[in-house]
C-alpha cells in the first residue's frame, strides 16, 4: 500500500503543531492510538479495572496478534512486558549462564543492556567480549565469526542503536548464530516500526522492543519475542501467578508460551493502544514505512551535510531514520534547546550513555534527529534552515 501523508497527518494533530523529529525519543500516537487508551480508561473508571479487562478481552488478545502479523511468528511467542529494557533482562536473566561462558555483542550495544552483561558478569564470571565496528559503522562479521568458539552461550547484538542511524546485518549474525548453534538475543528497539522485522530471517531465539519509539504505542509498554523452539533453552529469572500455575502446595510449572515471562499486572489500557499502534502500522504496510522512512532519512542526511559547520556522523549504504550530526561551535544541548523554542523536536545521544561506541569513535555528546513516515521533505526543509541559522 502506498502512503497517504496527509491522512496520516491528519491522524496525528501533533503534525499541525510542531516538526517531530524525535520519533527514536517517542514518536507521535495515532489519534486510534490514544483513543483506544482513553476509552478503556474510562471503562476502568466506571466499570473497575478488572470487569473493565474482562470486556476487554478481545482487544487485550489483539496484541499478541498483532505482534505476531507484524513479527511472523506465533501469538504464543509473544509477550507484553512494560519497556524494552525490562523484555531484554527477562530473557538474558533466563539463560542458565555458569563462569566462564561468553557473551559476544557489538560496540553499539544499548547502554542498559551492556550494563545488565556487566552486573551478569559480577555476579556469575561470564565474560563479555565486544566486537568492533567495521569501516561502514556496523558489526564487523570476520571479528564476530573469529571471535565463536563452544564457550560463547549469547549472542546479544542491537540492530539499530539508538546513537547511529546505522542498521546492524542482523540476518548474517542469525546465520552464524544458527550454524553454532548459539543463542541470539536481537534488541529491535529502534528497528521494530520502521524496518520490516521477520523473525525467521533474521535467525532470532529472542526479540526485544519497546511500544513508544517507531511502533508509534504509548510509553510503559513493551514486548517480546520468544521461539518456541528455544524456550527450553531459558528459564524464567522471576515467577508470579500468571507467568506460572501452583499445582500443588510444593509444586508449579511455567506457562507453556512466551507469557512465561509476563507479570500479571500490566497498564492494560497500554497494551490494548499498543495493539491498535500494530494495527495501524500494518495497514499502512511495513514494507512501504520502511521505504519512506529510509528516503527521509537520506534526505535529512544530505540536507544536513551541506550546511556549513555541520558534521553528519554515519554514512554507509543500510542507513535508517536516525540521523546523528553536530555543528561546529554549538554544543549539542544548546543546538536542541534552541530548535525547541522554534517549536522543534529533536535529541541528544550522549557520551555517557554511549561509553563504548561514541567514545570509540572519538564523539561527544552529539545531536540526533530521528524521522518517521508521517514527517515531510518540508519539514526537513525547516528543520536544516533552523541548524544552519544556529
Ligand atoms: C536500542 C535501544 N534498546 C533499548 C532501549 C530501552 O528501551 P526502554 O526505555 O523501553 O526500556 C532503548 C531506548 O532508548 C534503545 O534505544
């Protein structure tokens, strides 16, 4: 399906406001989106939450449906968690690690994630081994295919970081973790609503993502994604009385799907909106976001580029909508401050939370403007006058 941009504006009424180009920050719901939030809130106003949830069945389970269109995968495979980070812990912290094993990951690795591998590494002797990027910014293959040996347990691997507008080769990691027969842990944050995710090509046991970034879902949700076929390689770090059933005083067994590792508790008005977001996305078709998402990208990139004083920082053929840059003699706070009173949306990636990446390459903290399909080439147009006027 092609994209309508001016309905799909007309979805967001944020468009009409302000140029939102911090979508890898949180990007604009769709008014379904937040509708369907409001709407079961209010049901749990008058109704009470859990005769509200009840009446909600359908629309409840339309998350794992969806997410199971969106990922190709099975609706038993998924499961709602409340943000990334705690999806990528609940599967890493399920991995029966002993001393010595080894985790392989990138030098884009998202902070959170590198910092539960070192606390993983306090607590139990694994050792954790970087692989560097390449010339191009993205996971060198000869490095990471060297580096395999029977002591690697994870691979853990982010796919589009949130300091880069590279896209990592996901799929090729897949084929290696695949050949060794390596668990492979993909952090598709960043990637999951503006890259076109199947998770049999990419040769994925484990997906994680969070519902506010390019999924367009509310904040305080997440997912994720467990094979099937990998689940008795994992065993849940915590338990409660959804994730398992007690069978008898001194007894319990898992749940037999990837739900294993919800909590019963959850923001059920969320997880609803995030299933309409999927929906949307869908109907919109990945293929064609992806598209239109990329070429925005390229724009920006290049606009960006021409401006004098401006450095753009990633370059190379697999490029996504996150676009990283600075300008000479601005510091990257104040270059964001200053489009922001100009009605502008953008970010910071910092060093301190970037400590392998940005540092290697030799960056500060550095400014980031991340565009989705509902942003324009106008926009673009606006957005590099605004920088080049800093
Ligand atoms: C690549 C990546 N992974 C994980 C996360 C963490 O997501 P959450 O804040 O939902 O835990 C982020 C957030 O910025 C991210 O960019």
């Amino acid at each position: 399906m092609s994209i309508d941009i001016r309905t799909l504006r007309d979805d967001t009424p944020a468009c009409a406001e302000l140029i939102h180009f911090n979508n890898a920050g949180a990007a604009l719901a769709p008014r379904s989106v937040t509708d369907a939030i409001l709407t079961h809130l209010a049901d749990e106003q008058r109704l009470g939450g859990y005769e509200a949830a009840s009446r909600a069945e359908a629309r409840i389970n339309n998350f794992y449906d969806a997410f199971a269109k969106l990922l190709a995968c099975e609706a038993s495979e998924i499961a709602y968690a409340e943000n990334a980070t705690h999806a990528w812990n609940s599967l890493f912290n399920a991995i029966p690690f002993t001393a010595g094993d080894i985790v392989l990951t990138g030098q884009s690795e998202y902070a959170s994630n590198f910092l539960a591998l070192l606390h993983m590494a306090k607590r139990q002797g694994i050792e954790i081994q970087v692989i560097p990027n390449d010339s191009a910014g993205v996971i060198d293959l000869e490095r990471l295919e060297a580096a395999i040996n029977p002591r690697v347990k994870l691979i853990a691997l982010t796919h589009t970081p949130s300091q880069s507008g590279v896209i990592h080769p996901a799929a090729r990691v897949g084929f290696m973790a695949r050949a060794h027969n390596i668990l492979y842990l993909l952090d598709a944050c960043q990637s999951a609503g503006q890259i076109d995710l199947n998770v049999n090509e990419l040769g994925c046991d484990m997906l994680t993502g969070t519902g506010r970034k390019y999924l367009r879902g509310p904040r305080g949700t997440g997912f994720l994604y467990m094979r099937r076929s990998s689940m008795a390689k994992l065993e849940p770090a915590w338990i409660d009385l959804h994730s398992a059933n007690w069978s008898s005083a001194n007894t319990y067994e898992f749940r037999d799907d990837a739900r294993r590792f919800e909590n019963w508790e959850c923001f059920v008005a969320g997880k609803i909106g995030l299933g309409v977001a999927i929906d949307y996305a869908l109907q919109i078709g990945m293929p064609a976001i992806e598209t239109r998402v990329g070429e925005l990208g390229a724009t920006l990139r290049e606009t960006l580029g021409a401006i004098a004083g401006v450095q753009v920082h990633e370059h190379g053929k697999q490029l996504s909508g996150i676009v990283t840059f600075s300008k000479q003699g601005v510091s990257a706070a104040t270059l964001q401050e200053g489009l922001r009173a100009k009605g502008i949306n953008s970010s910071v990636a910092r060093l301190a939370s970037n400590q392998l990446d940005l540092a290697k390459r030799g960056l500060g903290d550095i400014n980031r403007a991340s565009v989705h399909y509902y942003n324009t080439d106008e926009e673009i147009a606006r957005f590099c006058q605004m920088v080049a006027q800093f």
